[in-house]
C-alpha cells in the first residue's frame, strides 16, 4: 500500500478514459520516491460496468479488468483483476469526491454487498504536493 495516491479521470473523445496516477513509494531512510502512471481503460462493449486496462510500471506492463459494482455521482468502487511477468494480483478502490466518504455512500456500498471495512484508508495528506483531492480507501487482496 502507497502512503499517498491520487486518480485523476478524463474522459476521451472516443470513450475510453485515461487515469493519471500519482504515488508515493516509501524507501528505507523513511523519505519517499514520487512516481506517476498512466493507464488506459477502455470499456467492454455490452458489459456496463467492465473496463479493460493496459499501463506500465516501472518497466513492467500490465493488463487489468475493472468492475464497478458502485457507482453514483459522489462515490465509486472497483474491483480490479490484473497480472504481470511477476504473476497475478487483485484489489479494489473506494473513491470519493470528499475528503471523507458520506454516510450515506457508505451505507449504499454495504447495501450493494460490499463490506467496507475490508478496505484501508490511504493518507492522502500529500495530495497538495500531488496535486489531488478527495479519499481513496483501498482493499488488498
């Protein structure tokens, strides 16, 4: 888990959108390094809700698939599946506009069957260096 991430969305003229992401990576004198990736997700055709995504960290292609079992205009959750040379992985995001995530959102995601507290808060404390805003909860799995 980053210590501080921000998600930045635009929507493409052709559909797909492209995430900017900025990161945070600790190193072993407790300082940091600052790193940024872009991924492009493109949406699968007759699957609301499924995205297919390519991008590259540090050298290492990746290709994921995003669902997102959540969604309304304040807060969103995806689910994500993705592999590397290094082998599969899994996760998800909770991402809100807010600092903090509404009540009421919260109370929508536990009513769509997701259990919020399988998710870790991230201190975005450093979205002003970042340039980002709003809470992004994180699940590992």
């Amino acid at each position: 888990m980053f210590p501080c991430q921000t998600n930045t969305f635009t929507l493409n003229p052709t559909g797909d959108l492209t995430a900017d992401i900025r990161l945070r990576i600790l190193d072993d004198a407790g300082g940091f390094y600052q790193s940024r990736l872009d991924e492009t997700l493109i949406p699968v055709q007759g699957e609301p809700g499924r995205l297919k995504v390519q991008g590259k960290m540090y050298g290492l292609t990746f290709n994921e698939e995003w669902s997102i079992p959540y969604l309304t205009g304040d807060a969103a959750v995806v689910e994500y599946r993705g592999e590397t040379m290094q082998g599969p992985y899994a996760g998800g995001f909770v991402y809100s506009r807010g600092k903090a995530l509404p009540a009421k959102e919260r109370e929508g995601i536990e009513a769509a069957g997701i259990n919020i507290d399988e998710y870790k808060k991230i201190d975005n404390s450093c979205q002003d260096v970042v340039g980002g805003k709003g809470e992004i909860l994180k699940r590992e799995r």
